[in-house]
C-alpha cells in the first residue's frame, strides 16, 4: 500500500521528504452507499446481498464479536463501540461507546485493534494495539509525533473497561498499523511495522517484527529468539514492512500476516518461527517515483510470500471464512482492500481458494462495485459476514447469501 492512502488514513506518518516526494493521488467517482441492499453475482456463491447496516460508527480499525452477540468496534479515534444485536433484521441504534480507555494528549495517537480471549466469556479479557505519544520525539510536517506502540489489556465487564494494563512496549517509531489476535492456546499474537528505516531487521528493535507473548504479557518460552545475545525474546519473526492483516487458520493453527509493500509487492506470509521476510533489503515492490527497491525479490534466507500482488491492493485485513451460510467459501482466505494499483475508488475484498497445502488455486475480487475501502471482515454468530468500510463513508455492511 503507498504512503499516501496510509496519510489518508492517518494510520501511518511518513518523514516529511518522503511525503513530499508522492505522486498526485489518482481517483474513480466514489458513489455514496445506498440505503436499500445490493444483490451481487459471484463465481462461486452465486448471489450475495451486500446490506448497509450502519453509517453512525467512526472510522473503525478491529472488530470483534461478542458472546451475546453484539459486536465490538476499536475506532482510530480512540474509542471502544458496541453495536447491539447487528444479526438482528431492524437496523442498528448509535453505537454505545465504552468507557475506560487511555487517552492522548495530541490526538494524533490512538486505537488500532482489538481481540478477545478465547476465554473471554468467563474472564473478560480483551486485548488491544495503541499508540501512545513520544513526548521528547520529533515532529513530522510540524503536526505528527513519534509514538510508541503499546500492547493492552483490560475487562470489559458491564460495559465498561477496567484494569488496563500495558503488556508490551515498542521503542519510539513513527505510526504504524497493528492487529492482534489471542490464540485457542491463550498465546497473543501482535504485529508491528517498520517501513521507514532498518528497525525491521535489527532484532532488538520490536518495530517490523511479529510478536508472540503469553496471555499475561510474558515471554514463552519456545519463541525462536529467547536467550540470543541482542534479541528481543518476544520477536518470532522479522523483516516486516507494514503489517495491516494478521490470521489465524482454524483448522491448522498456522498464523498469516498480509502487508503493504511500498510501490507494489503487497504480500501474505505464512508466519515461521524466526524467519526473515526480507524488508527493506528485499521486496517485490518499488519505489514510489517507479525505481527499482532491490534486483531480487528473494534471496536465501528470506521466506517466500504465500501471496503477492502486483499491483497493490493496500491489503487493510486477513481472514479465514469457516462458516456454513457460505459454502463454496468455506476455508478461503479473505484480503480487504483499500484501493489498487494506486488509483483511489478502487478497493473491495479479495477471496483466495487454497488447496490443503496452501497452493493458490483462484483468485475473486468481490464488492468493487461499491467503490469504497474495505477494513476488516469477520463471521457473525449467524454465519454471514461482517465488513467494515471507511473512507468518505464509514459504515457497517452484512454480506449473507441472496438466494439468486
């Protein structure tokens, strides 16, 4: 994904030079989502009902259902939502906001995602990425500050979030995206990004990296880089651009992460403990004005990508579809994309068919029509799926099938 949709977002701060040297943003017409539900053709479910089911939430990052089966929104404003009963037929009442967050002082900080123990239902952990402000940092373009990303954890109980607490600290870095998610075995896993400098290679730096921490923030034992002289034992892998996607397959357990090359080279990686994945000396894309990043794309040593594209499509979210209402999708992986091959208007989700060995068998881009930046995506206790967009509108969608 470039710079300059992660500007739009305000979910990644550039240095002022590299902003400077973006090229003029490129758009379609972007119509407004309409208020009666769209009726889709596709390949494989042959008919899908896409409904808006609400415009009212803010710019919404992570999301997560609840065990009563409302659903949880992190918004980039700083704020924890709670939409009530989103299965339900009557469409949904303001979102209630959720009392108990840290707060920033420049607001150029704040919320990205949120996950929920697997347990939660009984100990009403959830887990979330912030950034917090680097006061002594210097300041991009005379506005934004150096953050440090923080992993979270409180209890929401009644509501309300209580007991927070920081679990793991980032050093200092200029803003990037971050996704969380809590394993069926109670570990956490966290991605972090470095697009900027050579954090991503230095394993003491926890910028650029996946982390796997324990539920309480600890370090396990077992991660690849635990007692390795300057290494940060919470690294399990490194060499990572900008991570916006982070999965967990439910059959396998194998955990994927999707991220923005710079100009081009998009990818999603099957995470392997202690593996290199290769930013900034290697990458499939290129530089902003065009150029060449580097001659080879993989070396020896560097893990190669399960998927790539070219060009980019800004991958915003990961995510394995395991319902019933869908069978035809059942055990495909889902990208959210916000625009491609650097043209605005463009964006939509992306359904990739895997064989059991994870070849690539077929690729669909589904909700182009809309023209909007997709975010995230997840299954509702109904089975249906569950789309956040943001952009010139931010809405929740329902995909659920049509019956064409």
């Amino acid at each position: 994904m470039n710079k300059s949709i992660l500007l739009g977002l305000a979910l990644i701060a550039g240095t002022g030079a590299a902003i400077a040297q973006q090229a003029p943003q490129y758009s379609v017409p972007v119509p407004k989502l309409a208020d009666s539900p769209y009726v889709f053709d596709t390949a494989e479910q042959h008919g899908i009902k896409v409904t808006v089911l609400s415009k009212t939430i803010g710019r919404a990052f992570g999301m997560a259902f609840l065990p009563d089966g409302d659903l949880l929104l992190s918004q980039r404003a700083g704020e924890l939502v709670i939409v009530h009963k989103p299965t339900g037929a009557q469409p949904l009442a303001d979102p209630v906001t959720v009392p108990g967050l840290p707060r920033t002082a420049s607001g150029k900080s704040g919320l990205l995602d949120v996950a929920l123990h697997p347990d939660f239902a009984h100990n009403h952990w959830i887990y979330f990425t912030y950034l917090e402000d680097a006061p002594d940092g210097p300041l991009v373009d005379g506005t934004t500050r150096r953050t440090f990303l923080t992993l979270k954890r409180g209890k929401l109980e009644d509501g309300k979030l209580t007991g927070v607490e920081t679990l793991i600290k980032a050093g200092s870095s200029f803003p990037t995206a971050s996704r969380v998610l809590v394993a069926k075995d109670g570990k956490v896993w966290m991605t972090s990004g470095g697009p900027f400098d050579r954090q991503s290679q230095e394993l003491n730096s926890l910028n650029g990296k996946v982390l796997r921490l324990n539920e309480d923030g600890s370090i396990p034992k077992d991660n690849p880089f635990v007692g390795k002289k300057g290494a940060n034992g919470a690294v399990y892998t490194y060499g990572h651009r900008d991570q916006h996607g982070l999965a967990i397959n439910p059959l396998t357990g194998q955990v994927f992460t999707a991220e923005h090359g710079p100009n081009g080279g998009d990818k999603a990686d099957l995470i392997k403990p202690g593996g290199n994945y290769g930013w900034p000396d290697h990458s499939y894309g290129r530089e902003y004005d065009g150029s060449e990043i580097s001659a080879l794309p993989l070396v020896p040593g560097i893990e190669k990508p399960l998927l790539v594209w070219l060009p980019s499509i800004a991958p915003t979210c990961l995510y394995f579809y395991e319902g019933d209402k869908f069978p035809a999708w059942k055990g495909n992986l889902f990208t959210c994309s916000a625009r491609r091959g650097e043209i605005n208007g463009t964006g939509g989700l992306e359904r990739t068919v895997l064989n059991d060995k994870l070849g690539e068998l077929r690729r669909e881009t589904l909700l182009t029509q809309l023209h909007k930046r997709v975010r995230n995506i997840k299954e509702g206790p109904d089975g249906n799926l569950y789309v956040l967009i943001e952009g010139d509108e931010n809405a929740l969608l329902r995909i659920e099938p049509a019956g064409l």
